[in-house]
C-alpha cells in the first residue's frame, strides 16, 4: 500500500489501495477500514457502550465487537478478537485520526503482527468511505442509535453482533463500486453485480483453498430464517436491558411462530425491537401561561348571554375593555379554547338527556 511520508510514525495513505477517486485500485482481501460507533443516544456526557467496527474493502466482509470504553487498550483486544473471526489474514488497517487509534499502543501490536497501519486524511470524507456505509448499514441498522451501558448490555450486543456477522456476510447480497467518472455536473457510478461478502472471498483467487471450503461447510450449515429469528431475540433482550424493563425476559417463540408471523409483521410498523419508540403518556399540562386566565370569567360570561357568538367578536369586546392586553395573534388561542367549551356544553347537554330518560 503505497504511503507517504508524513514525519511521524503514522503514515497518512494518498493514492493508496482504501482511497476512492482517480488513484482507486482494487485491494487484497485482508485490508481494512476501522472506525468506532458509539451507543450513547442523544448525549455523549458519562460512560457508555462502543462498537468497534471493521471492514475488508476487497469483500465487503464487516465484524463488530462491542466495548465498554472508547480506550486504547480495549482497542487492541478487540481487534484481536476481530483478528480471529476474519477467514482470511489482517494485511492492512486504516482509521481515521481518533486518539484511541492514533497512539503507541496500535501502532506496536500492528508492528508485532506484521499488520500495515495507516491513517486518513484531514478533510477527505472518501477515505473511510467503506467503514462509514457499514457503521450504518449494519450497525445502526441492527442496533439503532438508543443509549447502551453496562456489562449486561455488552453481552447483550456482544451476542447479536455473533448472529449479525453471519447473517449479513454470508446471506445479504450487497452492490460493490466499481469505479466512477465525473462528466460535468454529473457523476457516473458502475457496480458489480450483487454479492455476498462470503461469495466474493470464495471467488478470489488469493483466498486458500481451505479458507474456501470452511467457508462453504459454515454456510451449509446456517438457516437464514432462522438467524433471523435469533437476531430479533437478541434485539428484544438488548431493549428491554438497555429500557430497564428485563425482569423475567422477554418472551421467547419457537422458530415456527416467527415464520408464521412474517407475512403480517409490516402491519405492525417496525419490527425490530431495538427501534421501537416507547409509547409517550398523554399530556395534561401546559406548556404555556393561558393568556386569557385572568379574562375567562368574564368571556364566560358572555358566551352564557350569547352562545353564538364568534370568537372574534368575544376579541373585539376584550380589547375595548382590555386595551393592548391581548394582541391579534392571541385570537386562534381563543378560538380553540372555545370551541372546547361548546363541546364540553354538549356533552354536558346529552348526559343531561340520557339521565332523564
């Protein structure tokens, strides 16, 4: 892979096999992109769950483990654990210029194993371009983007990402860039045709011969339904510990009934469990000072000796006995706080006429 010297230890790839532009060039299968996804929902003030994400460019081959701190240390045991799961050797790794990658601590495991570290460019968005597409076509897609924090929690994404890894690189088909041309104000894009992940390791040639047949013998053996089904368990156990709500866990189906509940699952909305949004409480209170607290009993008053009267009319007389209290914008307030009392009245009315009856 092709670098250039940059003063420091760190070398900065341009040009390099990872970059899209004029300079791209299809790389070996074992050099990857890294980048982390973070679980901390809308805040990211205290302690919370991490996933460390990485990606072959030449396949498209994504492995996740989950971390429970954003430090360098955890760094490298968790790349040593993706080490182990990829079928085939880690040659290359580049990230961006975090800190957590940015230190002695990787560059001296990637120095002791023999494994080309390189780093992004500032302000070159392409660089990560295929860690960034998967962090949210497989992360945020099988995850979501609420707050995750504590052991439990890790075991539990620890868990789905063992079911993730094999359902979208052996089972899920994805388009791959070939190349793309600038004419003008437009850019052309050619792919190749749909492949899994796994199909495109088995057809290059630097993949081994055993690699391969592993490869097929795993994937003989897995049910894509069925690593549906345990995925969607994972999830339901990954909200309720993440939502507080697990006491006696989440009730678990055989795989039967999850089949048979597919073909009507789009009716209910979303499926995953892990985007579900809690359904909110009905709001009681205000949100607002009233504006016409003060001047109600006397509207009421009025509307008790006219009951067809507009709500404009009702501003009118308020503002020749209120002067500059209440500004004509105030007037679909009073609109909508009348129209709740006639229906009030009218309930009152019809109750009225059924108890007498």
């Amino acid at each position: 892979m092709p670098t250039e010297p940059s003063g420091s230890a760190f070398p900065i790839k341009t040009g390099s096999v990872f970059s899209i532009g004029p300079n791209w060039k299809e790389p070996e299968p074992g050099f990857l992109e890294i980048d982390f996804v973070s679980h901390g929902g809308t805040s990211m003030q205290g302690v919370f769950l991490w996933s460390l994400v990485a990606t072959d460019v030449c396949s498209g081959w994504t492995e996740m483990v989950a971390l429970v701190a954003r430090e360098q240390s955890l760094v490298v045991e968790g790349l040593e654990v993706l080490r182990r799961q990829f079928p085939m050797p880690i040659r290359g790794i580049d990230s961006n210029n975090d800190s957590a990658f940015i230190n002695e601590t990787l560059l001296t495991y990637c120095q002791e194993q023999k494994i080309e570290f390189t780093r992004s460019r500032a302000y070159q968005k392409n660089d990560q371009a295929w860690i960034e597409q998967k962090n949210g076509a497989v992360v945020r897609r099988f995850v979501g983007y609420e707050r995750y924090t504590g052991l439990i929690a890790g075991q539990c994404l620890a868990r789905l990402y063992q079911m993730v890894r094999l359902y979208v690189n052996l089972f899920q088909p994805s388009f791959k860039l070939l190349s793309k041309t600038r004419e003008g104000a437009k850019v052309k894009k050619r792919y190749d045709k749909p492949a899994t992940p796994g199909d495109r390791l088995l057809a290059h040639a630097s993949i081994l011969a055993a690699t391969k047949e592993s490869l097929r013998g795993e994937q003989a053996c897995l049910d894509p339904l069925d690593l549906l089904h345990r995925i969607r368990e994972c999830q339901s156990v990954s909200a309720a510990v993440r939502s507080g709500q697990l006491s006696h866990g989440p009730e678990r189906e055989t795989l039967e009934e999850f089949l048979g509940k597919l073909p009507e699952m789009w009716r209910d909305g979303e499926v995953r469990p892990t985007h579900r949004s809690e359904a909110s409480a009905p709001r009681d209170w205000r949100t607002r000072i009233d504006p016409f607290e003060s001047a109600w009993p006397e509207i009421l008053l009025w509307l008790q000796a006219d009951p067809d009267a507009t709500a404009k009319s009702l501003m009118d007389r308020l503002n020749r006995q209120f002067p500059g209290q209440f500004p004509a914008g105030q007037l679909r307030t009073l609109q909508r706080r009348i129209r709740e009392w006639r229906r009030t009245m009218a309930r009152t009315l019809v109750n009225g006429l059924v108890l007498q009856r």
